[in-house]
C-alpha cells in the first residue's frame, strides 16, 4: 500500500535536480499501477484504510495526475516558464499530491485533515508561480482564507473527537469506528462539529458565498492549478464529506439534508446566474466546477450514492482537460470566446468541443446519466414523506437554473467553431492529455464500470 | 495554576487585538503561546499524560521561541510595514470583546454539561472568534497572518479542553504543517526579483 506514496516523493526529490520533463510525467504516471492494486486489494489499520470508496477516489485522482503530468510536459513553451519555476512547480506538485493520497487514505480524521492542510498550502505557491501581481494578491487571499476553511475543519474534528471520545475512547478520530458506531454518538456535540467541517468544506469547494474567491484564484494561476483544483483536491474534500455525512445521516439526517440542500440550492442559483454573466474561460469552468460540486452533494445526501459517484467521476476527468484545454483557447487573447475552437485545427476541436458538450450532460456524457439517476433519487428519498411537493418542486427548480447554464455553454460552444478566430498551435503532448481524459470519461458509460461503481456504496 | 495560565493566555490575545505594532504583536504571539505551552503541561500533570507533556514542550519551543524569531527574521528582510492600523476603533473593541466573551459563555451552555471544566471550553471558543475579529481589524497581510497562529492556538486550546489532548502523531503533523506554513509565507513574502 505505501507504494502509492512514492511516485509523490520521487518527483519531490528529483525537483531538486535538473528537471527533465518526460521523465517526471513518467513517474507521476506509474501512481496508476499501485492506485490499481488498491482497487482490489482492501485493507484497514489505525491510520489507513482502503476500501471501495476511497480506492476509487484514488484511481480517479491518479488518472487526473496522470494526465496533469503529461500536460507539463509542453508547460514551459506554452506558458514560457522558467527552469527554476518548472523545478517550483514539480516540488508543489509532489507535495500537494502527497497530501491528498494521506488525506484519501487515512482512516484517521487528524491525518485527514493534515494531508488536506498539506495540499493547501502547497497550492498557494503553485498559484504564483508565474508572476503577476494579480497571481500574487490572489495567492494570499487563498492563503488566508483557505486557512480559515481548514481551521473551521479542525476545529469540527476536535468537536467531533469530543462527542465521540467518551464512547469510542482512542478510535473516536477513525472514520471507520464512527460509520461503525453512529447509532451512540452523542447528536448534539457531533452534529456542531459536522456543520462546521462540512461548512469548512464548503468553503474550500468554492460553494456560496465563496464562488468568485476560488474563480479569481482559478483565473489568475497557470492551467494546471484548476485541473489539480478540479480534478484532485476537490476529491479529496468530497471523500471527507461522503464519510461523514454516512454518520451524520444515522445521527439526524433532517437536519443532514436540510443543511446540504439549503447551502447547495443557493450556491446553484448563485453560481448559474455567475455563468450566465462569465466572460472568459477559466472563470465559466471554475463556476461550473462549483455548479456540479453542489450537485454532487445533494445527490448524495439525497441517497442516490450511484449517482453522486458517476458524477464526480465524470467531472473529475472531465474538467481538468477543460481547463488545460483553455491553455490552447486563450493563446492570443484570454477575455475572447470567438473562434477559439476554429483556429486549432480539425482534431483537437473535436476533442475539446466533446468535452464542452459533455460537461453540460449533452447525452451519452456520463453526467446525462448521473444527472437522471441523481434526480430519480431525490424524489425516492422523498416519496414517503410530506415534502413530496416540495421535493418536485427542487427538481424542477435545479433544472431551471441548469438551463441557464446549458444555454450559455451552448452560445459560447456556436461562438467559439463558427465565428472567426486566429490559428493557435498545439502540442502533441496537449493532444496526448486530451485523449487520455476523453477515453477515461468514454470508459465510464461502459456497462461493467457502471455495474461497479453502483456497487461502491452497497 | 492551569486557571491561571488560562487568564493570561486570554489576556494576552484581548491585548493583541489592540496593539498596533508588528514587532508588539509577535511578543504578544510569543507568550499567548508560552501560555499554551503551560496549559499543555499543566493539565499534563493534572491527568498524568505524558504525551501531553511532550506536546506542551515541543510547544514553547516552535511557537514561543522559533516561529516569532522567523516572523521577526522575515518583517527585517523584506522590510515589511511594522505599523498595522485597525479597522475597528478601539472604543468599539471595548464594547465587542466583551460581547463576544459573554456571547461564547450562554453558546456553551446547553454543552457545559459534558465537561468538568466546560469554562476551558468556553475560553478556547471565545478565542476562536477573537481571533478571527483579529483577522478581520487588521488591514495588513502580516497581522492576518498572525490572526491564523492565534486561531491555530484557540484550537490547540480546545484540543487539550474539550479532549484533553489529540492523538499524539496528529499533534506532531499539526506541527510539521504549521512549520510549513511559515515556509509558504517567506515564499510569498520574496518580491519576484528574488525568485
């Protein structure tokens, strides 16, 4: 299992020589073979613990760093870095992924929460690495919030400790030992310190009133922070979310999903009508990233696991090859949507243009289906209840503020192939990353991979 | 004796939340921390835990006597802005600090209960939130900073009172994290000609 961690700490120590790219892409991609294994081999001990969740979390990441890597490999000709930011950019990385495998793994809420602090505060320098003094403000702006994010965190953990301590005694930080024993955790003390972890959460994932914040973080870094934003570090928050709203479900699920909905409902209408006015890339993806993240949580608070899980999956290959795509829309003029797909040759526009269509569930997208069992879940959650009214009413509303978002996409999908735009050029391995995402996300309509992720959570 | 460090750990975060000097904040800092070391080792000794008392130690040594050092180190090398105006004026903090002390005091109530010593509970959550009002009076990056070492020790605080104490490996990682974000600061500090 400690297998996992090493790719991370190779390409640490080898950012301290001189950097060959190829080589370093090569590492970051064996991290699959180890994620592979743990896919069907479980374990459990104090600290770690591999089951069919987190070890589809981890081959999710692994490919989005397998395809973040090969990405790099064009980074310093594309956004003309330096050796020394190159070498900056490969420690940061190794250490932000790091973190997130600790954070994937533990079985231990502390060791969840230092791996998470970890890839936070690698991310902020990741975010300056090409210097403006935008890139700057914005980096100490996620620096300071981003720490009140995972303060708010530790501090629900230490709650959570607290509530569960007397009961649990030394097992009361494992996750494992709290899914198993929710039924006598005391609610009151538990449920304070699960808002506040899951408002800490939230305000990481960018959800209101935080949406621009993590938009202009997005907007101001290189191409590869919002693919390790997107694709990696919001999975490993999902990961914490999902395991601890299983306890909090035994412990008062009312109050589990009122809290969840109101917070997603509100994010969902802010963030549509933020979409509607985008003007650029980076922001409209960052936006929509925060739109399906909400989604995802009240799909699964709503019951619907499957759902919730071809969703993240989707979006997390999906979106990551977006924003590393946007490094090739905006290669003359950032704040620009027309004829951006028209300029960069036959093939990669086809490539990009699925993905545009299929991050807005244009069917067979994954997300169609994700989105259709996800609602399907929502009114059986409520089919014995006497919010049956009001539940069709939140599906209905949901689609209403989807709509917004899909007509955007679609205009800046027509404006970006049929307008006329300037020729840009693109590297083969640009073209290299795009199929390996495209083919991830193709993978996931497959019956049999269907089949498996329905039997994650049952 | 563990009351007693509490009043001064308390006091000495009140006190910061009106001091106007950076060099004044990090000593104001340095000995909120001194006192938490104290906490740490004497609830220690209270409950015979000697993990804590390793905790309390490795305590005092980064944050009383390493990291205002480093802090001091990076406010001279990149000639920082050592005067840090407040947002808030300080007849309004007189009347907010205690609000929000008396606040924490009816918020801990339905809770209080579950501890025997829940006015621990209550100092560390007040502190919490004065800390985050240091976060908010304070226009510069520097005292912001700051702010979030103070919210780091309220959650030490609240750790070793609501828990008595965290596993010891997390409270290491809690360190080594802590450590780095100082790293991360001085990388952030360094004006781009330097890098």
């Amino acid at each position: 299992m400690y297998f996992v961690f090493l790719p991370s700490l190779i390409i640490i120590i080898l950012s301290f020589f001189k950097i060959n790219r190829i080589i370093m892409s090569f590492v970051a991609t064996t991290v699959i073979f180890p994620a592979i294994y743990l896919f069907f081999n479980h374990m459990h001990n104090d600290y770690f613990m591999v089951d069919n969740l987190n070890a589809f979390v981890l081959l999710v990441s692994s490919v989005v760093a397998v395809g973040v890597s090969i990405s790099m490999i064009s980074l310093p000709s594309r956004l003309g870095l330096d050796d020394k930011q190159i070498k900056h950019f490969y420690l940061f990385f190794g250490i932000f992924f790091l973190g997130l495998t600790l954070s994937i793994l533990s079985n231990n809420m502390g060791l969840y929460w230092i791996g998470l602090e970890f890839a936070t505060l690698s991310t902020v320098y990741m975010i300056k690495i090409k210097y403006s003094t935008f890139a700057h403000n914005e980096s100490w702006k996620y620096l300071i919030v981003g720490a009140i994010a995972i303060s708010l965190i530790l501090f629900g953990i230490i709650l959570i400790y607290s509530a569960t301590k007397p009961i649990l005694h030394e097992e009361a930080m494992d996750f494992y030992s709290l899914i198993e024993n929710a039924n006598a955790i005391n609610g009151y003390l538990f449920e304070i310190g699960f808002f506040l972890v899951a408002t800490g959460m939230f305000i990481k994932m960018g959800f209101f009133p935080m949406n621009l914040w993590i938009a202009d973080i997005e907007r101001s870094a290189i191409y590869q922070v919002g693919a390790l934003f997107s694709g990696i570090l919001e999975s490993a928050i999902l990961l914490g979310f999902f395991r601890l709203s299983q306890v909090e479900k035994v412990v008062n699920n009312a109050h589990l999903i009122t809290f969840t909905y109101v917070y997603g409902l509100l994010t969902l209408f802010m963030v549509s009508f933020l979409i509607y006015r985008a003007k650029d890339y980076m922001r409209l993806f960052s936006l929509s990233g925060i739109e399906h993240m909400s989604l995802i949580v009240i799909f699964w608070v709503s019951g619907g696991y499957f759902a919730a899980l071809l969703h993240f999956a989707a979006h997390a290959f999906i979106k990551p090859a977006l924003f590393l795509s946007t490094a090739v829309l905006e290669s003359h003029r950032k704040y620009n949507f027309r004829g951006t797909l028209k300029g960069i040759g036959r093939t990669p526009a086809l490539l990009i243009s699925m993905l545009l269509l299929a991050i807005i569930s244009l069917p067979p997208s994954p997300m169609f289906f994700s989105e259709i069992y996800g609602f399907k879940a929502m009114i059986e959650s409520a089919t014995l209840s006497q919010h049956f009214i009001l539940m069709v009413g939140v599906v209905f509303f949901i689609m209403l503020l989807l709509s917004i978002v899909f007509y955007k996409f679609i205009t800046i999908y027509q404006e970006s192939l049929y307008e006329e735009g300037q020729p840009s050029h693109i590297y083969r391995s640009e073209i290299l990353m795009l199929c390996i995402f495209l083919v991830a996300t193709l993978t996931l309509i497959f019956p049999p991979v269907l089949q498996a992720i329905e039997g994650i959570m049952s | 004796m563990t009351d007693i460090f509490m009043g001064f750990f308390l006091a000495t975060l009140i006190i910061s939340l009106f001091t106007t000097r950076l060099f004044r904040l990090y000593s104001w800092y340095a000995l909120n921390s001194l006192f938490l070391g104290m906490i740490a080792m004497s609830v220690s000794f209270d409950i015979n835990d000697n993990e804590m008392l390793v905790v309390g130690v490795i305590t005092i040594i980064i944050k009383f006597l390493i990291i205002p050092f480093v802090l001091r180190d990076i406010t001279l090398k990149f000639n920082l802005q050592r005067s840090i105006p407040l947002s808030i004026e300080n007849h309004f903090l007189v009347i907010v600090v205690p609000l929000i002390l008396a606040f924490t005091f009816y918020l801990i109530e339905p809770i209080s209960s579950m501890y025997l010593q829940s006015n621990y509970v209550t100092i560390a959550v007040s502190s919490l939130f004065l800390s985050l009002l240091l976060i908010m009076e304070h226009k510069t990056v520097s005292s912001k900073v700051l702010g979030f070492l103070f919210i780091e020790n309220s959650l030490f605080l609240l750790a070793i009172s609501a828990t008595k104490g965290m596993p010891m490996i997390i409270e290491l990682g809690i360190f080594v994290d802590l450590m780095m974000f100082i790293v991360v600061i001085n990388l952030l500090f360094k004006p781009q000609e330097e890098q």
